[in-house]
C-alpha cells in the first residue's frame, strides 16, 4: 500500500474535536503520525518538538490566533497549512498554504504534502532505521476503522 506520509510527524493545531478527528485519520491513513494540539500553548510545545514534518493549524485556537506558532514554525523551517474559514491573515501566517475549512479532506492532505515534498523525513522512525507506519490510533481501532 502507498503510504506518502509514511513517517512524517504532523502537528495539528485545532480546538474542534470533531473537525481535528478528522483530519487525525485522514492523515493516519497516508502514514503520518499525528500530535495533537487543542490550545495555543499546546501547539506552542507541540512545535518545539524538533521531529515535526508539517503543521496543519487553525487560524484561530479557542484562546488566542496562532500568529506565534506560525513565527516560530518559520523561524525553525517547518512548513504550515493555515486550515480556517478566516481569510488569508497577514504577516506570519502568510508562510503557509492556506486552505479554507470547507475544503474536503483530500484538499487539506494534498497541501500538506505539497507543504512537504522534497524535504527528508527526520523523526525518531529514520533515526531508528526503522520504515514502519505508526500504529492505528486508539479510537480507529476501537471504532473498528482500520
């Protein structure tokens, strides 16, 4: 099976359960691990994580925009999707691929590996040697999705 995220590490930055559900397996199914951030000190952490491929984040978290998280992303060379029904913001956030939320899906992984292509998978699974997906997520298995 082709898996063109086979081992990259995705940040998502979003407070809405069910709209990060979704972009958690779509993700999932094209090999990417994900992590997962639902404030703006969460993905503030979640970036600092020096095996992180690509982010997908909300324009907007429930406690603050995200403007300092695209500034650091920048900063470290770390491609960015601005997933939001905002419209294109201005400065940091203009570093990003921009895709409105009420993109599909397929729309949002396509900018995510469009984000991505041509850089090195760097993580834990190639500094391991290792070639493995990440394991299905709890949810997906017990929702029986796998």
């Amino acid at each position: 099976m082709n898996r063109p995220l086979e081992g990259r590490i995705i940040l998502i930055a979003e407070d809405e359960p069910l709209i990060a559900l979704q972009m958690t397996l779509a993700l999932e199914d094209e090999g990417a691990f994900v992590i997962r951030a639902r404030t703006l000190k969460e993905a503030i952490i979640g970036v600092e994580d020096h095996t992180l491929s690509a982010a997908i984040l909300d324009h907007a978290l429930n406690d603050a925009d995200t403007s300092t998280v695209c500034e650091r992303m920048s900063e470290r060379n770390i491609p960015f999707v601005i997933y939001s029904d905002f419209e294109r913001s201005n400065g940091a956030m203009l570093g990003g691929i921009h895709v409105e939320k009420t993109g599909r899906m397929p729309e949002l992984v396509a900018a995510v590996k469009r984000a991505i292509a041509d850089r090195p998978i760097c993580g834990p699974q190639q500094i391991a040697g290792l070639s493995r997906a990440p394991a299905a997520s709890t949810l997906r298995r017990t929702l029986h999705l796998s």
